[in-house]
C-alpha cells in the first residue's frame, strides 16, 4: 500500500508542474522577446526616416492580438505559451519590402538579424526560468492527507 501512496504523491506532483509553468514563465517570455526586438530595432536605426519603422516593431504577449498589417503574419491571437514580435501596423506597411528588398530598393534586413541575434539569450533565459520553475515546485510537495499519511 506504500508505494501506492507514494505514487500518487509523485503523480500529484508531475501534475502541478504544467500548471505552475503557465502561470509563471510568461515574464521571462515577454523579457526575452523585449531584448531581441530592442536589438531589431536597433538594427532598423540605419533606415530610419520618421521613426515610425521602429516605433512598430512591438511584443505581443499570449492571448493578445498583434497589430493589424504587421509581418510577418498580418493580426492574429498570440497562442498560450508564446509571444510573438512584428514589424508594421495600418500605418506602416513596408516593413516587408524594407527587410527583403523589392525590385526598385535594396534590402535593409533588421528583423531576421536581430531575432537570430538574441533568440540563443532568450532561449537560453526561457529555459532556465523553466528549470528553476520546476524545482521549486517539485521541491514544495504535496501535503498528505491525514496524520498518518492516509
């Protein structure tokens, strides 16, 4: 009967780790995406001309829409568990043709180099916020039910 209670308890705890991740690594989601669009906008300095490029690069976090018109993907509902960075919105539309170039204008990337700049930090931020997450809560246990561990 032991090891059925120590089974449960084990099951209990595998339980509350999916849990506590939801809830608590969002944070470390929306820090890391901050850094890579800080970086991208920084890259995206070099075309500036109103300013209005960089002030659309933004972080969308889960359950929010992104802005209409940003690339890539135009609005959509940012899944649990994600965030999302775009560039562009009604007003700025060009953000595409700015990255990859068109037929008249040469490219000027500043998304992609600054995502593959700071995704390995971010990564690296997001797992060790999961680890640390899953620790603590493995470490808290699970209470037992009466005073002879019923």
């Amino acid at each position: 009967m032991a090891r059925n209670k120590d089974l449960t308890r084990i099951f209990a705890k595998l339980d509350a780790i999916p849990e506590a991740l939801r809830k608590q690594i969002k944070p470390e989601l929306m820090k890391g995406a901050e850094e890579i669009a800080s970086l991208q906008r920084g890259f995206a300095e070099t075309s500036r001309d109103t300013g209005a490029l960089i002030d659309s690069i933004t972080v969308t976090g889960p359950g929010e829409q992104t802005p209409p018109y940003s690339q890539p993907g135009g609005r959509q509902t940012v899944p649990e568990g994600a965030v999302l960075i775009t560039a562009g919105n009604s007003d700025v539309r060009y953000a595409h043709i700015l990255e990859y170039g068109s037929s008249k204008t040469e490219a000027q990337p500043f998304f992609w180099p600054g995502y593959l700049l700071g995704r390995n930090k971010a990564v690296n931020r997001v797992n060790r916020a999961g680890r640390k997450i899953i620790r603590e809560t493995w470490s808290k246990g699970i209470p037992s039910k009466g005073p002879n561990n019923d």
